[in-house]
C-alpha cells in the first residue's frame, strides 16, 4: 500500500552509508548540533511505551512503537519549545504571524529528527529495541491540512523561520479531514475521507486552556453614547469556540522553536439538556454538530451556496481566533498598548483567504477599543502585508455582498466604509476616472456584487509580494496595475523557496551523504549556495559515475513503489519523465498526454524506432466538482494501461499514475526523477516549487518561461535546462489577435492524429466518447490554455532531451550542475527577504 513507500524508498544499503556521514558530520568540531546519548533517547522511548501507552514489549504494535519515540523527541522539542517562548516573552520581541488556510507539512518523525540532530541516536535505540527505523516512519499518515503548492510554501516557511531564529506563529485550522484520498477506478478518480486524524497525532498539544470565542451572523444596530454620537453594534449573534492546537516547529541546528497554532472549532453550548430531556436526542447536540462542521474538513466543496457559506465562515474563524489570540500574546507584557502594536506586531496574509482579517481588526478597534478611523486604518495598513500567489483572475476570491451580509453584516459595513475612502482617493488622483474607481473598487458591481478580497488585501497592505519575478512584474503590468500605479513601491517580489533540509537531506539520504562527504561538512543544509562547491566536480568522470549511480539507487526504489501500488514493471534504466502537480488545465497535463500518444503512435507505425525508453510518472488530485481535470487523469490512466500492456513497443513507453499524491509520495518520486514537467502556459503559473525540488535533486527541467522556470534557467544555464514554447508576450499577442487552435490542429498531421485518437473509441472500445471532454475543450472549447499551440515545440525539444540522455556524461554533468546552482531557491533565502524588507523581523537567537 501507499503507506510503505517512503520505507521502499530508504532501504537500500546505500541509506547507511549516508546515516553514517550524517552522524560523522553532525559531531564535527563544526557541528551546531547537540547528539543526544542513544541510550537515554531508547529510556525515553521505552518510559512512553509503559507509562504513556501503557504497553510492554510483547503487546506493543508497531504504531505503539512510533507514538513512543515520537513523545520521546517531543520531550526534547518541547523543552526548547519553553525557552524559546520564554526568551521571546522576556525581550518583547517583534513576532510574525502568519495566516494560512493551508499547511502541507506532510509526516514530521523523521523531519523532527533531522531538526533536533536526533536522527543518528533514534536509528541506534530503535535498532537496540530491534525495531526497522523505516517501517517505523511509515507509521505516521501525513498531516491533512493542505493541499498544494501554497500549504507546501506554508510549511518550508515555518521550518526556514525556526531554522533562522526568527519569533514566529503560523496560525490555520486543526482540519478533522484532509482535501480527500485519492482512489482510481475503472481510471476514474474516487475520492474518500482522508482521516488522518483517525489516531491522533503525537506531534500536538491541545491548549484548551486558550480556547476562544467568537461571535458570527446576527444584524448591525445603531446605538448612542452619552455625548449623542451613534455607534454601530453587532448584536444577535451566534457564538464559535475556537480551540487551539499547538505543533511546535523545531529549527534545524538551532534551540528555536516555534509555533504552529490550529484552530478546531466547537459550540458555545455543546448539549441541550432540555431537549435531550424531552427526547430530542438529535436536536440536543444539534448546534454541536453545526459549529464542529466548520473545521470538519479543508476545503468544502463550494459550488453550493451551503459550501459557499461554509468556506466563508472557515476563514473568518480562524482568522478571528488568531487575532484575538495575537492580540493577547501582545497585550501580556505590560510595556505594550495599541500604540506599539505594529512595532510588535507583522501579519502575512497568505493569499486572500485570510483576508477577511482586515475588516475583523478594524472592527475590534473601531467597535471594541473605541479608535477613531483614521488611527485604526493607520494600525491596520501597518502590520498587514499580503502575498499574492495567482495570476489567474478567475482564482482571485469574491464573495457575494448578500452572503456576507448574511454571515459578517458588521464587517461589510467597515469593507464599504474603507472602499468609500479609497474611491475619494482615486478621485483626489484621477478626476472623473470612472474605469480606474471600478478597477479599484473592492465592491465589485457587474454581475452578482461581490466583495473582491485581493482589492481588500492589496489596499489595507502595506507590501503586497509576488512569488516569483515574472509573476511580481504580471501583477503589477496586467492584474494591479491600477493599484500600483495608486501605491508606487507597495509591490514587490519574493520569489519562493524550498526547505533543503525537507527536499535534500530528508528525503534523499543517499545524495546527502555524497554532497556531506565531498564538501566535507553539512553546512550546505542550512547555507545552500554551499553547494557551489559541487560545480568543480560536474566535469569528473568518477563523480559523475557516483552521482548517477545514486540517481540509479533511488528509481529502482521508485520503480519498486510503482509495482507495489500500480502493478506496472517499470526499468530503473529508462528515463524518469515526471509531471506531479494538482491537476489544472493551466498546467497542461494534457499536453504531456499528447507528446505520450506522439511517441506511442510513432512507435506502432516504426516498432524499429529508436528512442530512449521512458517511464512517464503522474500524480495529481483534481478538485471533485472540476470535471475535465477528473477526464484528463482518467484519460491517462486508460491510455497509460493500454501502452504498459501493448507489446508491440517492446516496452519502450510505461505511463504510470501513482494515486493519492501527497508530500510522502513526492518524497519518493522526487529522488527519483530525471526529467520535471514545468510545462504551464506561460503567464498563467505564479511560480512554482515543484520545480525547485526536482532540480535540487537533479532532475533536468522541461518547461516554459513561466513562474520561477524563468530565474531557475538563469541559475542553472542555458545548456542545462529544456525551454520550449510560447512566451509571455507572444501568448498575449495570440490571444489578441485571436487565437484558433483548429489551424494547428489542421496544419499538423500528426497532431491533428492524435488529437482524433484521443477523441475516438479506440482505447475505451464499449464506451463512446470518454474522453470527448478533453478533446472538445481543445477544438471547440478554444484550447484556454494554448496546448495545441505548443504542441510542435514541446514534442521538438523532447526530441532534445532524447538525444542528450544518450550521452550520459553530458546529462550527469547537466544533473549535478541543476543541484550545485539551485542554492537561491532556498526557502532561508526567501524568509531573510521577507524579514528585511515586509516584515522588518530581526532574529532572535535562543541559548
């Protein structure tokens, strides 16, 4: 099962030879870690498993076995937990609160070990106790509390935070379940309850103590004071205890650690003892069930106004928790007031679904401290500052004014009153401008009105970043530019980054040990342009030989997985081809198919064919109501099994999709991979972090000149990367002079071939028109996205790479070269960005 796949991936001998430079490393003269005595580490264990669990060697399950080594580190991690609260507390220090709806942080155990410097001291106990250190760590089921790109950014910060001694808390909700588990059948995707929450999770600590309460829904009514002036009230209204669960962050080489704080919603009053009473059993927790729904499960589906409400009223939540609860830790040491409130205090919105923190703030200070407008707008636009992480218009967030009137009437008012402002502002700017007020408006008025939550966090902001320098630049041209042109220097860039210690030292133990033993320490995995210093062997044969024989180690893993959960054979000699990335039409899956069916049609008609065998690797989640996302993946998997049992290709094509994709998944995947599929229309990925692990671990990109494709080529070189298609400026001349997708298609024979197979009955011979979806949107759905237009030069520079990985030589000095120059793309070089230039976050060192 899917469980055992990190396990299948570490197990070969070449694993101890990197925990043995691991430890060797780490207890240098150099070292700044502290390596705990095996011995105490397995009587720790061992306490736990008795007196926490209350188990003994014979009774004890596996999964018993990991709860107590887990409690056992978590000791460790709790203690400098205190000292570093503490330290913070003491000095008063400026905190970052980060506000996300999502975290992808994946299993902890073994990330926690490497933090701590545990690692070397957990596989000596455990193998004393005669217990497998890697099926151990296949206990854990990862942390359902993201889904993609932006949950997996959320947790490379927190852990780059720790790591740098920044006082930091990210704050988001405790989800009971996860986006779902992906199942495949019949090559359908089927989606299942991921309740990863089944078995609790050691890594938490419940703080009930900090439970919160809120109020939500009700009405706005006038009141006066004493001296006749009128002051809103929200009055009425419902109540949500929010109850914080605490995951502490450890920093790597570091005694910092930090908070992950997550909110899990219950009722004000849990039972009706009246109710049940006279017998109403289900009504007497009624309001139990409605208010737990909240933090339920991440991201409800809200193509229904029920969903629409729901989702709303998630992200007022957990936002109105974390302030209040930010508020209190500010208002604990008395040297603090309101006054010094953003010299204290910096909030990030990660993307607009925390944005609803704007009006919620204003709102305390206006209603609850009395603050006149102007200095709580002052507070307000001080400590916000807002990432943006999409270019697509379509994926920037509004919600209808009757739904908030509905849920927040009290902070659709403040929303109006702040737009009334910044209209008067646009007009004072530009007279008489009514396109440039409507660009503006946060109040959007065509079609349904709506409230633009981007406009929201753009205005009450006082830096609002891109993630990569081509997104930061498209903000500013086409998406804001009215708002740049309002606010000059509001808008910068932070391109994103990778934790090296999760992507690198984690998750290939086999490069690490290699990268450890010829730079001589392991430094590079706190300084990662360290790895510079692997350039000067790219050129050497036997460095090669060693690099690609770890490379070779790590697919035969790979390939051990893909029996496992597919029951395809797979040769760990064929070229690893490899797309992983939620399924959107932006990111063109689909064409990725089409180079497949390419390669399978011209192999049918020339078995002689002589190509580099290739295994072509998926994995993906598409959102349940997105119907031609779930047709594209049912069309590779249909496809995928007729070539992986077609045998006139002689094996030559193997197209497999691993289900349920997830951040232990991509840890197996990643090593393993030796081309990466970054193939976005470009314009359309904000940047990407895909991209940035798979060449770290050298894999050679194949891509656009989209998101942070176009810096990772300027790092990497021109001769190391595969760049093809379209670029930004002549996709936007295409489209404006109108784009038609059937002259492609009727000027390529053999695209306009595949393209009908695909829409044919050949692979699905007892069903008509199974994948009509895919190719419609292609033809006659206008082909959004410009596959077809990128077709011809996809399929050429694959030709490319087919003719480089024949010289293996070439392609390992071009593999170690994409490892050696990837050293930017750190997440500790983006948070050092963040905190010198938004934030303003000195780091503060714990002893």
């Amino acid at each position: 099962m899917a469980s055992s796949s990190k396990s299948k991936s570490k197990k070969a001998t070449a694993e101890k030879t990197a925990a043995a430079s691991t430890a060797a490393a780490r207890q240098g003269t150099d070292s700044p870690f502290d390596v705990t005595d095996s011995a105490q580490l397995k009587e720790g264990i061992l306490r736990h498993l008795t007196y926490t669990l209350a188990r003994d060697l014979k009774t004890a399950q596996l999964s018993d076995w990991w709860i107590a080594t887990s409690l056992a580190v978590r000791e460790h991690i709790l203690a400098r937990l205190i000292d570093t609260q503490g330290t913070h507390n003491d000095n008063n220090v400026r905190r970052l609160y980060y506000l996300s709806l999502e975290y992808l942080m994946g299993r902890l155990t073994e990330s926690n070990l490497y933090n701590t410097g545990l690692n070397a001291a957990a596989r000596d106990a455990l193998a004393g106790l005669g217990i497998d250190y890697h099926k151990l760590l296949d206990q854990e089921t990862d942390m359902g509390l993201g889904n993609g790109g932006l949950g997996r950014l959320a947790a490379c910060f927190l852990d780059s935070l720790a790591t740098l001694d920044y006082p930091a808390i990210g704050y988001g909700i405790h989800y009971e379940f996860g986006l779902f588990r992906q199942e495949f059948v019949n090559g359908y995707q089927v989606e299942y309850p991921d309740s990863w929450m089944i078995n609790g999770t050691p890594w938490e600590v419940a703080r009930p103590e900090n439970r919160i309460t809120i109020p939500i829904y009700g009405r706005v009514e006038n009141v006066f004071d004493d001296r006749g002036n009128c002051r809103p009230r929200w009055v009425d209204t419902k109540t949500i205890v929010g109850i914080p669960y605490d995951i502490p962050i450890a920093g790597f080489g570091t005694k910092t650690v930090n908070l992950l704080r997550l909110w899990s919603s219950r009722a004000a009053s849990e039972f009706d003892l009246q109710a049940f009473n006279a017998g109403g059993y289900v009504e007497a927790v009624r309001e139990k069930a409605v208010m737990e729904t909240i933090s339920k499960v991440l991201y409800p589906n809200d193509k229904t106004e029920n969903g629409k409400e729901l989702r709303l009223i998630q992200q007022y939540f957990f936002v109105a928790c974390s302030l209040r609860d930010l508020i209190r830790r500010h208002f604990r040491s008395p040297e603090n007031s309101w006054d010094n409130f953003p010299a204290k205090v910096a909030i990030q919105l990660n993307d607009t679904h925390p944005a609803v923190a704007v009006p919620e703030l204003m709102r305390v200070l206006l209603d609850d401290e009395n603050t006149p407008w102007d200095r709580a707008w002052d507070i307000v636009t001080k400590v916000f500052g807002y990432t943006n992480h999409t270019l697509l218009p379509e994926a920037l967030e509004k919600w209808s004014v009757a739904l908030f009137e509905r849920i927040l009437p009290r902070h659709l008012q403040i929303i109006y009153d702040i737009n009334t402002r910044l209209m008067q502002t646009i007009e004072a700017r530009w007279p008489g401008d009514v396109e440039k007020k409507r660009a503006c408006s946060i109040i959007d008025e065509q079609g349904v009105k709506s409230v633009r939550m981007a406009g929201l966090s753009v205005v009450a902001s006082h830096a609002v970043n891109g993630v990569a320098a081509l997104h930061t630049d498209l903000l500013k041209k086409h998406l804001f530019p009215e708002y740049d042109a309002l606010f000059p220097g509001r808008f910068q860039n932070k391109t994103n980054g990778i934790t090296p210690r999760r992507w690198l030292l984690d998750c290939n133990p086999r490069l690490s040990a290699l990268i450890t033993a010829t730079l001589g320490h392991e430094k590079w995995a706190r300084d990662l342009d360290l790895l510079r210093g692997l350039e000067k062997h790219a050129g050497d044969a036997a460095f090669q030989k060693e690099f690609m024989a770890i490379k070779h180690a790590n697919k035969v893993d790979l390939a051990g997985l893909i029996k496992t959960e597919c029951g395809v054979e797979v040769s760990p000699d064929a070229l690893f081809d490899v797309q992983i990335k939620r399924l959107h039409e932006y990111k063109r899956q689909h064409l990725n198919l089409l180079h497949i069916l390419a390669l399978y049609r011209r192999l049918l008609q020339n078995p002689s064919l002589d190509i580099v065998p290739r295994v072509f690797v998926f994995g993906a989640k598409a959102a349940p109501g997105y119907d031609l996302a779930k047709n594209i993946i049912r069309a590779i998997n249909i496809i995928g099994s007729h070539i992986n049992h077609d045998p006139r290709i002689g094996g030559k094509l193997k197209v497999v999709f691993l289900p349920n994709y997830r951040v232990s998944l991509a840890e197996c995947i990643i090593p393993a991979a030796d081309l990466s599929e970054q193939i976005s229309t470009a314009g359309k990925e904000a940047s990407g972090t895909g991209n940035m692990k798979l060449a770290l671990n050298g894999a050679l990109t194949i891509g656009t000149l989209d998101g942070a494709n176009v810096e990772i080529k300027e790092e990497v070189g021109d001769e190391n990367i595969f760049i093809f298609g379209l670029t930004v400026e002549e996709v936007e001349a295409l489209h404006a002079k109108g784009y038609r997708p059937r002259e492609y298609y009727e000027r390529d024979e053999e695209l306009r071939a595949i393209v009908d197979w695909l829409g044919s009955n050949y692979f699905t011979p007892s069903e008509n028109g199974a994948f009509a979806l895919t190719q419609r949107s292609l033809l006659d759905g206008g082909d959004p996205f410009l596959v077809l237009a990128d077709f011809r030069a996809y399929s050429d520079c694959h030709a490319r790479v087919d003719k480089k990985y024949r010289d293996q030589a070439a392609w390992a000095r071009s593999a170690i070269l994409n490892t050696a120059r990837v050293g930017k793309f750190s997440s500790d070089r983006t948070i050092r960005e963040y905190a010198a230039q938004i934030w303003n976050l000195p780091a503060v060192k714990v002893d």
